[in-house]
C-alpha cells in the first residue's frame, strides 16, 4: 500500500508538468494584449511596449514558460495582473469558497442518490423505481443554468424562503479564519450567522449537485441489482438476515466500488465546473476567479486556478483508489 501510494505521488510529478505546459500553450492562445487591457485603448505603443518589458511578455515563449515553471518549483503562482496582489495570497478564499459549495453539493448528492438507487434496487419495477429512475433521467438532462434560475425564482423571488444570491449577509459579514463561513461561524459560537451561511449554500448546491446526484443514483441501482443476484447474498437470506441486513450490511459494500469511483469523479468536476453556479448565484468561487481573469486577460491567474483544480483532482482520485483497499480487503495493489 505504502509503495503503491509513492509511485502514485511520483506519477503526479509528469502529470503535473505536463499540466502546466498545456495550460501555459492554451492560454498565451487567447486573443489579446494584457498590456493593452490594462492601459486601456487610448495607450500609446511606446507604453504598451514598456509594460510588456517589465511583464516579460516579449520574451521567447520557452523563457516565460521556464520563468512560470521555475516559480511554481518555489511556491510562487505569479501576481495577478489586474490586482497586482500575489495569486498565492488571495487564492485561497476562492478556494475555500468552491469547496465548501462543493461540499454541499456532493453531501446532497451522495445522500439523495445512493439512497435513491439503493431502494430503486430493492424495489425493482415498483412505482418508487419507475419514480425514481425518471427523476434521475430528468436530473441529468436539465441545464445546471436553467435550474439555478428556476430555484431563484421559485424559493427566492416569489416565496422569499431562501437568499438568491452570494454567501453571507453582505450587512452583516462573518469574520473570516478559515474562509469556510459555515465553519467560521461555528467558531464564533454564532449559531444565526452558522444558519445564514447554510441557507446561503442550500440554493446553489441543489443546483450544482443535481446532475452528480442522478448518476449516483443511477450507478447505484445498477451495482446493487448486480450484487443482489450473487451467491453469497442468496446464502445470507437462507441464513435468516433480514431483508435491511443484507442490503446495508452485506450487499452494499461489494456494490459500493463502482458507486465510489462515480462520486471520485464528480467531485473533481464539480470542484473545476462550478463556474455557471457561482456566476448565477454571484458566488465567489474559484471558477468565478478564473472567468474573471479569463475576461481581462490576467494570464498568472488563468494558469494557478487552473493548475490548482488539476492538482486537486488528481488527488481526489488518489484517495478514492486508497479507499478501495479500505473497502474490500481483496483487492491487491
């Protein structure tokens, strides 16, 4: 295992690099002068060329590229261009914002959906599989935007139940420590600010979770009605188990693997395509982050936030192929 997990953690080396050169090429590939968003249209040439001296961007392609790689290898993600703040300083709120939404999101997902294909197995071809496999067709077909304006209109607009938009009440601001407002305000021992930021996060995460959550469901009904026909579930029923038994307790952690690698997965998209939640719901995520920079040109910023969604998700699938060990002794590494 331990062996397993250093080769995996060396494999990260390439993966990464290769990484950055893609992500260095595609976005040097953006139409534009960042030079010339920053001074504006009215800048002369000879300005123009002087901001473009002092930024290296007149410098060989492979020069500015070796400059980025050699200040990642020292902890360095550039400065932003349009704040002139480093990107290693002001990055985590974005952060922590995207995971804290993505945390939700995938909460209400993996509850809703295993739940859902657990009993869709359980109860094969009754209404509640019918019901439930329709909703989860329908779930994956709908736009993430569409959705999340339907939500604003509904809960926000014309019921008034839950906020629209943003994280927190922007009259009265939780001081941030870790910058997961939900946390934070439970440090604070500040339970109305810990319910705000809750209603804040319930909105987006239905929205974003939706989609990951109907193919859960899915996966679930699918490996479970497998794993239901097996031997050994045949011989756990002749023992006398009953029917919860042997669904939670046996059938379920050999169904689970397939169901695993699903969530894995939506996690890291969810962590990297959030964007359309957190632009409809003015959300101040990591996406958002990188759109912005995206619209005024600020290449450093492009290049971290997508480098630090890649890093992440290849950690997410790390930990989920770690956890299968976990989950079924006989899988050997």
């Amino acid at each position: 295992m331990f062996t397993y997990i250093l080769r995996r953690l060396a494999l990260l080396v390439p993966v990464l690099i290769g990484m950055t050169l893609i992500t260095f090429s595609i976005v040097h590939l953006i139409p534009g002068n960042p030079a010339q968003v920053i001074l504006g249209e009215t800048a002369t040439e000879q300005a123009i060329a002087d901001l473009e001296e002092s930024m290296g961007l007149n410098k060989p392609y492979f020069v500015q590229y070796g400059l980025y790689l050699s200040g990642l290898l020292q902890g360095d993600l550039g400065t932003s261009l349009r704040s002139k703040a480093e990107i290693s300083s002001e990055i985590w709120p974005y952060i922590a914002a995207t995971f804290e939404l993505s945390l939700f999101a995938m909460l209400f997902a993996v509850i809703i959906g295993v739940n859902a294909g657990i009993i869709s197995a359980w109860k094969q071809n009754s209404w509640f599989d019918f019901l439930a496999m329709f909703i989860a067709l329908v779930g994956v077909s709908i736009p993430v935007f569409w959705l999340a304006l339907m939500e604003q209109w509904i809960f926000a607009q014309e019921l008034g139940w839950l906020p629209a938009y943003g994280r927190q009440n922007s009259r009265d601001p939780i001081e941030a420590i870790t910058h997961f407002y939900v946390l934070d305000s439970l440090l604070h021992m500040d339970f109305e600010r810990v319910m705000t930021s809750l209603k804040h996060l319930v909105l987006p995460s239905v929205a974003l979770g939706t989609i990951p959550m109907a193919i859960i469901a899915r996966m679930t009904r699918s490996s479970m009605l497998e794993v239901m026909k097996s031997d050994y579930i045949r011989t756990v029923r002749a023992k006398g188990a009953g029917q919860f038994l042997v669904i939670y307790k046996h059938a379920l952690k050999n169904a689970v693997i397939p169901v695993l690698t699903v969530i894995g997965l939506q996690t890291g998209v969810l962590l990297g395509g959030a964007i359309l939640t957190e632009t409809i719901f003015s959300w101040p995520g990591i996406g958002r982050y990188v759109y912005e920079a995206i619209n005024y040109r600020d290449y450093p910023v492009i290049q971290s936030g997508i480098l630090v969604i890649a890093f992440i998700f290849v950690m997410i699938n790390l930990i989920v192929d770690i956890q299968y060990k976990f989950i079924d002794p006989r899988i050997k590494y």
